[in-house]
C-alpha cells in the first residue's frame, strides 16, 4: 500500500501543523517566515515515508498486484452482505515497505516457521512466503473472515508461494489454543496485528507456551499507534485538529502492552520507528 494511506506519529503531526496553518491563515497572518517554516516541518513530516517507499526494496512477483486490489477493492459491499465481520479500510495493510521489512527480517534470521496473527489481505504474508525455504518452509496466517483468504489466495497463487501459505480463518486466540493442543511446532518468527486491545493476551499466550522459540523473533505493529501512547493529550484532540479520528482505547492499551514488554526479563526489545512502530522483541536464550 502506498504510504499517503498510512495513520502513523507522522501523519498526527502533519494534521497537526495543517490544523495551524489554516488557523493562521483565518486570522490573516502573514509572517512568512513563520507560515514557511510549518510548511517545511509538514514537508518533512509527509515527506519521510514516500522517500523509504522509493529507496526501498519493491519486493517480490507479485506483491504489487495484490497492493493494488487491496488499494482498490471495495470492501463496502462485502460488509453489508456479512462477508467480513468489520468496516474495512485499505488502510490496515502494512504495504511494501513494511512487508518487504518483515520478510528481510525472516530471511536474515533464516526463519523456517512464521506466524502472522491478522493477515488482512496478505501483502505481509506473500512478501515473506517468498523468502521462506522451499523445503519446509511455512508461514501461517490467521485471519478472521474467510472472504479475506478469498481474496488473497489467487495473489498468492500467482505469486509462486501458495503451498508457503497456511491461512487458518476464525478468532486468532481459537486458532492459537488449537495449535497448543496439537503440540505444534515453535515459531522462529511472529509477527502480532490484529486487533489492538488483545495485544496483551497474544503476548502472553505466545510466551507463556513456547509457541516462540528461544531466540526467536517476536515483532509487534502499530506499538506508536498514531502517536497516542506517549502523547496521551491527543485524546483531546478535535476534529478541526486531527482528520483521523484516534481510537484512544488502542493507544491506552498499547501503552501498557510496551512498560509490560520492556519490563519482561525474557526478552530485549527495540521499538523501530517504522510507519505505526513496530517492537523488535527478541526472546532471550
Ligand atoms: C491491520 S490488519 C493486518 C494487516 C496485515 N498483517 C498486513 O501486514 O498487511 C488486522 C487484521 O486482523 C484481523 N483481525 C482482527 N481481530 C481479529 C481476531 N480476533 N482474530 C483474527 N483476526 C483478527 C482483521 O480482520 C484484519 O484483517
């Protein structure tokens, strides 16, 4: 997906300053030197993702095509016949940047197993399919509505990596308590971006049952949520303010999810500043 539709820290200080520019402008100021430099700082806010879009990696066959319909696809219909459980937005997927970021991180670690908890419409899951090995590499994603699995499973067909691909539809708690039953082996890699609030429980279900194995990669999206986990004033924030409305249960939640994390002596962590944050979360040992 191409960085314009991303929510991030950025983009809350880009609405920010616009919101400021305009109020500026209303009341007739004119100070140019002032009115520029907010006008460079939002360029250097908006500015910053389409540039690692464009220095970065594109990724493999067939990921563009599957951007693509995830950008265009109408989503609309398909909640209004109950095929998908929630209003969806092009906005959820995590794109080529972040994608292509997931799978070098699986290929520098020679990661056999994956997990994506939230798979949406797979452009993560096919850019790491690609780079897992072809003998016994896996990578299984859950997802909630099967419509999305729909939706995907051609793309990765086109792509070369279906038999990569084991998607398991239903809630991803289910899906995780039936791979402990069945004694499933560890992951070398997982990858959490589901819904938000269950953070904390993926976490702890993960760790507290091997399904990570000793040092094994844990990576978390979206842990900056729009910027609200350390900038808790935003729950404030209006409309004429900020475009994009913050969902200030995520960011409460997310806040604590990172002090539990940071505390935890199993692991080390490194928040990256890519696009929403992402935690680099490696268990020790
Ligand atoms: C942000 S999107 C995932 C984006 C994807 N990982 C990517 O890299 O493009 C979150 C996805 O999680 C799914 N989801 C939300 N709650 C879920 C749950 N309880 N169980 C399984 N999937 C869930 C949503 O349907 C949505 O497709």
């Amino acid at each position: 997906m191409s960085s314009h539709l991303m929510e991030t820290p950025l983009i809350t200080a880009s609405e920010l300053i616009q919101s400021s520019i305009e109020i500026l402008q209303k009341q007739g100021q004119t100070d140019k030197t002032a009115l520029d430099s907010l006008r460079l700082a939002q360029k250097v806010l908006q500015g910053l993702d389409p540039y690692l879009d464009a220095s970065s990696t594109e990724g493999p066959k067939g990921l563009k095509a599957l951007i693509e319909e995830t950008d265009k696809h109408d989503y609309d219909t398909a909640y209004k016949n109950k095929q998908l459980s929630f209003p969806v937005s092009a906005k959820w997927s995590a794109g080529a940047y972040e994608g292509n970021f997931i799978a070098m991180i699986a290929k520098a670690i020679k990661a056999k197993r994956v997990l994506e908890v939230g798979m949406f419409t797979g452009t993560t899951t096919l850019a790491v399919a690609d780079v897992l090995p072809k003998e016994g590499g896996k990578i299984i994603a859950l997802e909630l509505d099967a419509y999305l699995r729909e939706l995907a499973n051609p793309f990765f067909e086109r792509a070369g990596v279906k038999e990569r691909v084991d998607v398991r539809i239903g809630k991803a708690m289910d899906s995780i308590q039936e791979m402990i039953k069945a004694k499933e082996d560890p992951f070398d890699l997982i990858f959490i971006d589901a819904d938000k609030g269950a953070y904390q429980q993926y976490y702890d279900v993960i760790m507290d049952n091997g399904l990570l194995r000793k040092g094994g990669v844990l990576l978390v999206d979206n842990v900056l949520y729009k910027a609200s986990p350390f900038v808790p004033e935003l729950q404030q924030a209006t409309p004429e303010q900020l475009k994009t409305a913050i969902q200030f249960e995520n960011g409460k939640a997310l806040a604590a999810f990172n002090k539990f994390v940071r505390q935890d002596d199993r692991v080390d962590v490194t928040i990256l500043p890519v696009r929403d944050g992402v935690s680099w979360i490696q268990y020790k040992g």
